[in-house]
C-alpha cells in the first residue's frame, strides 16, 4: 500500500506540477494580454487608416487614366484578406474583457492572446510595407482643367465678342450640349473656341471638370482623333488597338468625369460619337460637346442644339483690326486711301486681313500700295474648297516674301498633312537637301532655317505646332499654298497625297514634270512594281506607311534626280540595291523602321549628305561607307542590335559634322581595349569637322590634355560612359556626360569636367578617392560645369586625410541633384572636398536618402545661397531641417534663399523647420508640402501669402490646424486633399 500511495502520490506531484506550470503560463500570457490588446488596437487601427487613404488614392488615380502599381493591388488585397482574420479575433477580444475569473475563462483569454501574438507581425509587416516610396500608381501627370492655347483676342470685335457670349452663356445651362458653330473657312471659327477656352481657363468659377481640344481637319481619322482625347486624359495611346478597343477604354474614361467639354474643331463630315467613344450628351448629362465647321450640313448631321453662324467683320471691325497689325502707316494722308480699299476687297475675313496687314506693315512707298491693291482686284482662279475672297489677300503675301529661296522654302511646308506640326530640324534637312539653304554647317544650316521659319511666322504664313520645335500651317494657307506650288508658272509641280488614309498609289498619278512627291502618313501595303517615270522628281516622302514592308527593285529607277528619300516608319527590312543608284540623293532618312536589318553598301551615293538610321534593327554598318566623304550627319540612336562598326569607317567620312549614337548598342572602344578591328574613341579625333558628338563608352578613356583638343572643338556632346549609363536630360545638356556603374577609384575625370557643362554619376564605387584626386591633381576650377548629379551610391562624402579643396572647385554650379544616396548626412560633405560656396547654385534637388539629417551646414563657408530659386526634398526619413545654422550665423540678418519661389517637400515624416524662427523668403511663390506631418510653422508671412500658388496634403490634424492659417481650399474640387496656401 505505501508502495502504491507512493507512486500515485509521485503522480499526483508530476500532474500537480504539469497543472501548475500550464496554469502558470497561461496566467503570464493572460496578464500579457492587456498590453498586448492595446498594442494590437493601435496597429490594426493604423493599418485600417493607411488601407482606406491607399484605397482613395487608387480610386481617384484610376478615375484619372493611371495604372495602379502591382505591389499596391497586392497590399490591398493581403490587408483585406487579413481583416477578415481579424474578425473572430476582435470577437473574442470583446468576450475576453467581458470574462473575470480564471478556470475556462483564463482558457478563451490566453488562446486570444496566442491569436494576437501570431497576427502582430503580419499587422508590422503590411505597416512597413505601406510607404509605397515609388507612388500608388505609375507616374503621369494629372491632366489640367484647362489648357492654355495660344491665340489672338476677339475683345475688340463687337461680332465676335457677341458670338463668344452665346457660346459661353450655354455653358452653364442645360439645354446647350450639342453647340455648333459654323461659317467660311479663315473667318475666325478656331480663333473663337480658343477664346472660349482660354476664357474658361482663367474663369473664377468653372463649370466643367475638363476641357479637351481636338483637331479634327478634312481627311478624318478617327484613330487620331481618338488618340488626341487619350493624350489629354492622359490614357496611353496603344498604336495596335483596335478603334472599337480604344472607344471603350474612352469611354469609361469619360463615364468618371462629372462634367467635360469636348471642342472637335475644323470638322469636315459627320463623326460617330459611339465609334469614337464619347458618350452622347443625352445620355451623359455632364457632357457638352461643340464643334466647328465651314458646312451647314455637317452641323445639321451632328445634330447641334444651339446653332452659332460666324459673321464677317462689319467695315469698322475690319478697319481696326487693319490698323492694329498695318501700324500707323495707315494714317498718312497718301496711304489711307489705298488702305480703305484693301480693306475692303478683304472683305470682313479676319485671316485676309491679317494677312495684308503683316504684308503691308510700316511700307510708306505709294506705289507699294498701288501695286498691292491691283493685285487684290486681279481675277480668281478657281480654288476647289479655299473662299475666293481670301485667295489674292493669301497670294499677295507670298508675293511680298523677300529673301534667298524663301518662296519655295514656304511651299515646302504646304506638302505635308493637314494640321501636321513640322519638325523644324526635319524641315531644315529637307531644305539643305533641296538647296534652298545654302550648305554651311549643319548648326550654321539650322540657324539659316530657324530665321526663315521666324519670317514665315511674321507673315502669318506659319504658326507654331503643337509641341515645341514644330510649326505647321492654318489649313486656308495651305489650301492656297498647294494650288501655287502646284501651278506650272512656279516650276515646281507636286503631288500630294498626305494624311488622306491611301492604301495603294495609283500610277496615273505620276508624270515626269513633277517636282516634289508626298504620301506622308496613309497607310500604303505596297508600291507599284515597275518603273515610275518621274525624272525630274528631288523629293519623295513616304514616312508613316506602316502597313509597308517592300519597296520593289523597280520602283526607284523613275527617280534618278532623287536629292530626298524619306521611308521612315514602315516596315522595310531591307532597301533595293536600285536605292544606289540615285547618284544625286543628299538625304536618306530610314528612321524607325524597326524590322530594317540590312542595309546594301550605300560607298556608291558619293553625294549623300544625312543619313538616319535612328531606332532600325541593323546589326552591322557595312563596308564601303567609309566612302561617303560628304556624309554631314550620321543618326545612329537607338540602334539597339547595332554590335560591329569595323574600324575605318566613321573615321572615313572626312566630313561628318553629326554622329548621334545614343542608347546606341554600340559602345565605342578605348585604347587598350583588346577589339582592335572595331572603332575606336580615339579614332573620333580625325574627324576635324565634327560638331555634335554622343556616343558610349565601356570605360573612361585615358586622355592628357594634349589629346582632347579635338572635344574642346565640339559645340554639343553626350558621353555615356558605363555598361548601362543613361540618364534624364536637364537644362544643362549642351556638353553631358553620364558616367555609370563604374569604380571610380584612380580614375581621372579632370579632362571631362574641364569641357563638360553637366555631370551625372550613377552607381559608382570610389567617389571619395575620385574627388580626393581632384581636389590634388587640378590646376584651377571647372568653370564649364552646371549641373551635377550624383545617384544611387553607398559612398560617404565626409572629405578623409584632411583633403579639402581650398578654393570653389565649382563656381558655376546651378544645379544639384542627389538621388539614393545611402550615406550622405547633408550636402555640406561635397562642400569639404570641392570647396563649394553655390554662390551661382539655382536647384537642390534630393531625393530617397535616408540618412540626411538637413541639406547644409549654413556657416563658415556658406552664409546665403543667393541664387537659389528651386527646393526639391523628398522621401528623406531622417531629414528634421533644410539648413542647420552655426551660433553666429543665426545672428546674420539676411535670408539663406533671398532669391527661392518655389519649394516641394513630399513625404518627410522628421520636418520640423524650414529656416530660422523670424527668417522668411519674400520671393516665394509656390510651396508643395505633402507629408510632412511635423512641420508647424511655413517660411511667409499671411501678407506675403497672397501671390503663392502652393499645396498642402497632410494627414496629423495637429499639424494641419496649425496651419491652417496661411491655407485656403484649392478652387479645383476634383482633389479633395489638396489645398492652397493662403
């Protein structure tokens, strides 16, 4: 018996012990669970409130046209999916606090907590992961309410003015969705709507969510059409979608916006709004569309509500509006007679009158004006489409140009498409290759063409285009334009078949007297097989035939006076050995085409002044073009397969002032380099008339101040140097260059910067030692450079070994950009190793470096930034000031920036200042400050607020109410959380 009772007390003691340590453990946990509740509150809470401000960001980014990022669906996803875990737990965190005792409830309260321990740091990880550094959705610039159009005042017309009131008026009302506003071409129809625009544009109160601007023009395309409405939502124009594809995706676009205007101008036929994709205003009550026409009939088609007939100006009007642009020649005694007249025979067309008033400006000789107004009453030709009325005002304009060749050089333009904005460097080209540009260098021919185009202008011949660096012609000027360059008394008879959706060409069209021949942007599948008689033909445009992927042997043997050939944008994989034949050819321009692969040897076109071969697929340039001694540009950019260049040749072409390689495949090598059958770097030095330089390099070459004489020569060049060197353009980029993915330790860079007017350093190793090199080997200071980037790099600035450069090694730098720099505490680190003082310094731009703590030490070396007018900071975590101050520095009266209007600072969660307590910046004149919940106090008074333009976007109530006195809502209602500064 005492055996037994011994064991089974020895059991009892082991299960006591088993029972006690359980209860043990379950106690600790349950007295853990309290503080761990509350930690797991405060968590989910923050993660519910991240989750609902991600979830409005994408909402309204999608409502926009923007793709969400994929790692922000995801959390999305992953945060929804753990809520619905979280909701037995949170269940049974109510039960838990409701139970007392222990027993079975000291049970449901510790497996709760065991709940919670587990899901804690899931609830971290999704915290952490939510900053989302690269943006919720892919970058594109949210699109404006309105967008500026250049163009004349209609103020002074009183017709005009009353036309732009009805229009206006039937904004804000119900009833007016379909406006139609219809009268002769050149009578001021476009220059109407853009009044309205721009007037809504500045307007106090705005009664549409967008306006989209579209050019429709005679030969519709509703592809085009299509693709101008996405570009101003900012959707992508995808070039293989299908139109019903782009329609839909159109179509919910439009569906978001509460209310939109849409302006189709220029509309020569009916448009099918469910084709296109625009909801009809039946249907979506927001939706206002007004369209522009010389027909009646098309207005009656499109079913227009509200019916605006343009009215010539009345005598007065015109009479006026003469004198406006004549001057006051018109006033002399003896003119103003002639000049009633002229007025007259324009007959109220703002277009004429305009016209004659440029042509005949500041001119006081009497019989000037005579001349002028017989040629006014002269008879009429018939035009087919272009007003009588304007054909001799049009013609007399032209015939007033003076200058060498700039008649033709003025016809020239008329050959391309309706409402086509012209590349003025690709115009220039074709000039130089006609001849109509005397042949000076290729910078020299540029500017030649520029002071003509700026003439045009003057005339009101030309206008500017739709992007920067092209102009294109009113479609009345153009009209008269191809009837003259079309008449045999000109001598230079076209034909031309642009933008009109061609799928064949038809040989009757040819003959051998034409001139110029033009079938820019259709959609031509082949050429005619067999010869094409067109003997006398300089010129032949077929750019923007996609469907085209041959061009038959025989085809070009009709063309032996060829001086331009342009195929570009097709899908040619190779060119007939015919093409060699052309002995008189100056211009071969085959860019972009993307399937081209092989290219015959071109030695024979001894001639040959531009070749572009820019974005083809070709892997090799081959043999016999080093022949090509006139050869004055070469454009091999974006030749992505390019991988042989045999030496020899680009050191042949005696006369290449041009050689574009960039985001070439093609890395030039450097001496040294074990390809010696390949071009070299060094072999660039022959070429003694080269300009404009970019290329790549593996490495950088080793060069003694002796042996860059021949860069010093170049007016423009782009170095890119590094395995996968590349970069943004900035303002600077004359003389670039961008050094990529390299060690940098014992190399010298001193013959670069002493040329270069912009540096861009990416992902290299040794900086330190690289500027210690500078700071010792440099003789003086690099006066050319302007612009510095330094990216991505774990390096350290702080100057090592004493090593400081005792005077501003850089004292014309305006811009600074720094991105990902791991280790860099603050910018005053370059300051000590190239004795910077930024006396010059106009942009800091940093952004993603998590260590710094504020942008400059203000002190011994740095008492103001004078110039400075641009602060960019972003996503620095660390970053608590933008200028730290040393003690007597504080007492220096003047601002740090005297000179800054504006200043962006996104996503600082440690901002605290911005400069000293009393310090403001009177130039201010734009503040974005989105996500600096620390930030209390902005650097401007409430009297110096008034002229900002500025956004504020924070989540700390705190901190906005303490701000809330120099903000005032944004008029734009569409951005819920953005606000101005008041």
């Amino acid at each position: 018996m005492e055996v037994v009772a011994s064991i089974v007390g020895s059991a009892v003691a082991a299960t006591g012990r088993l029972f006690c340590g359980s209860l043990y453990s379950m106690i600790k946990s349950t007295v853990k669970l309290q503080s761990e509740l509350d930690v797991f509150d405060k968590e989910m809470g923050s993660l519910i409130v991240l989750r609902d401000d991600v979830k409005d960001q994408t909402e309204l980014a999608e409502k926009e046209g923007k793709v969400i990022r994929a790692n922000v669906i995801e959390w999305l996803r992953e945060v929804d999916e753990l809520q619905l875990k979280v909701k037995p737990i949170e269940a049974g965190m109510v039960n838990s606090r409701k139970l007392s005792g222990c027993s079975f409830n000291c049970r449901k309260r510790y497996i709760v907590s065991r709940e919670v321990a587990e899901i804690l740091p899931e609830i971290e990880r999704l915290l952490k992961d939510s900053s989302f550094n690269s943006g919720v959705f892919y970058p594109s610039r949210r699109p404006r309410a309105v967008e500026h159009i250049p163009g004349p005042s209609v103020q002074a017309q009183t017709t005009a003015s009353k036309s732009l009131e009805k229009v206006m008026s039937q904004l804000y009302v119900d009833e007016g969705r379909r406006i139609g506003i219809w009268g002769m071409g050149g009578i001021g129809k476009t220059t109407l709507v853009k009044n309205l625009n721009n007037e809504l544009k500045s307007a106090s109160v705005k009664p549409l969510g967008i306006v989209i601007w579209v050019t429709v023009s005679k030969n519709l395309d509703l592809k085009k059409v299509q693709t101008q409405i996405a570009e101003r939502l900012n959707l992508e124009a995808k070039v293989e979608e299908t139109l019903q594809g782009m329609a839909t995706r159109l179509y919910q676009r439009l569906e978001k916006e509460e209310k939109f205007l849409l302006i189709l101008d220029d509309v020569w036929e009916k448009i099918d709004l469910d084709i296109l994709g625009v909801p009809q205003p039946e249907v979506h009550k927001g939706c206002k569309i007004i369209l522009t026409s010389r027909f009646m009939e098309v207005r009656r088609e499109m079913m227009t509500n509200v019916e605006v007939k343009m009215e010539v100006l009345n005598y007065e009007e015109a009479w006026q509006l003469f004198s406006q642009i004549a001057g006051d020649v018109v006033g002399l005694e003896q003119v103003r007679p002639f000049a009633e007249e002229i007025v007259r025979e324009c007959s109220g067309l703002p277009l004429a009158i305009i016209t004659m008033g440029t042509a005949m400006r500041g001119k006081k000789m009497i019989k000037l004006w005579k001349h002028a107004l017989n040629e006014l009453r002269r008879s009429v030709p018939c035009m087919g489409g272009v007003e009588v009325k304007l054909y001799m005002p049009l013609k007399w304009s032209y015939d007033s140009l003076e200058g060498n060749n700039i008649k033709p050089c003025f016809l020239y333009c008329a050959l391309f498409p309706e409402d086509f904005s012209i590349e003025i460097n690709e115009l220039v080209r074709y000039w130089v290759a006609e001849g109509l540009i005397d042949e000076q260098d290729y910078e020299d021919s540029v500017n030649r063409g520029i002071a003509l185009i700026e003439n045009l202008k003057d005339s009101c011949l030309l206008e500017d285009g739709s992007r920067d660096g092209t102009v294109k012609m009113h479609d009345v000027v153009r009209d008269v334009a191809i009837w003259i360059a079309s008449s045999s008394e000109e001598g230079c008879k076209s034909l031309v078949r642009s933008g009109i959706g061609l799928s064949e060409i038809s040989v009757g069209e040819f003959s051998s007297s034409l001139r110029r021949v033009y079938f820019i942007d259709n959609k031509i599948t082949r050429l005619p097989d067999r010869v094409i008689q067109c003997s006398e033909a300089s010129t032949l445009l077929l750019q923007g035939n996609l469907p085209l992927d041959t061009v038959p042997e025989s085809f070009l043997q009709g063309f032996e006076a060829l001086r331009v050939l342009n195929i570009s944008g097709s899908r040619i994989q190779s060119l007939p050995s015919s093409v060699l034949q052309l002995g008189d050819l100056h211009a071969l321009l085959l860019r972009d085409c993307f399937y081209l692969e092989q290219l015959p040897s071109l030695g024979e076109l001894s001639r040959l002044q531009v070749l572009d071969l820019c974005a083809t697929r070709i892997r090799e340039l081959p043999r016999g073009m080093e022949n090509l001694n006139n050869l004055r540009q070469l454009d091999l950019s974006r030749t992505h397969y390019l991988k042989t260049i045999q030496a020899g040749i680009i050191s042949g072409l005696s006369c290449l002032e041009v050689l574009d390689m960039t985001l070439s495949a093609y890395h030039l090598s450097v001496k040294g380099e074990v390809e010696e059958e390949q071009t070299s770097f060094e072999e660039l030095g022959c070429l003694e008339r080269l300009l404009v330089l970019s290329i790549r390099l593996d490495r950088i070459p080793c060069l003694s101040s002796e042996n860059v004489t021949w860069i010093n020569k170049l007016r423009r060049f782009q170095f890119f140097i590094g395995p996968t060197a590349n970069s943004l353009p900035t303002r600077h980029d004359k003389r670039r260059v961008t050094i990529s993915g390299l060690n940098l330790s014992g190399e010298w860079i001193g013959w670069l910067l002493g040329n270069a007017s912009s540096l861009v350093l990416k992902n290299c190793l040794g900086l330190n030692e690289m500027l210690e090199d500078l700071v010792i080997n440099s003789v003086g200071c690099f006066v050319c450079l302007k612009s510095l980037t330094i990216a991505s790099s774990n390096s350290s600035l702080r100057p090592g070994g004493g090593i400081a450069a005792h005077s501003d090694l850089l004292p014309n730098l305006e811009e600074l950009h720094l991105q990902d720099m791991t280790y860099l505490e603050s910018i005053s680190e370059l300051v000590g190793h190239l004795g910077l003082r930024f006396q010059k310094l106009k942009l800091i731009e940093v952004t993603r470096c998590s260590q710094m703590k504020y942008l400059i030490f203000c002190g011994h070396f740095i008492l103001t930034l004078p110039s400075l007018e641009v602060i960019k900071v972003s996503f620095c975590d660390k970053l608590d000031e933008l200028f730290s101050y040393h003690s007597r520095q504080k007492m220096y009266p003047d601002p740090v920036g005297p000179s800054l209007w504006i200043l962006e600072l996104k996503n600082l969660p440690k901002l605290r200042t911005l400069c000293r307590h009393e310090e403001t910046w009177p130039c201010l004149e734009q503040v974005n400050v989105i996500k600096c919940n620390l930030l209390r106090k902005p650097p401007f008074t409430n009297q110096s607020a008034d002229v900002l333009r500025s956004t504020l976007d924070l989540h700390d109530d705190r901190t906005k109410s303490s701000l809330q006195p120099y903000f005032h809502p944004a008029e734009d209602k569409s951005n819920a959380s953005q606000n101005l500064w008041k």
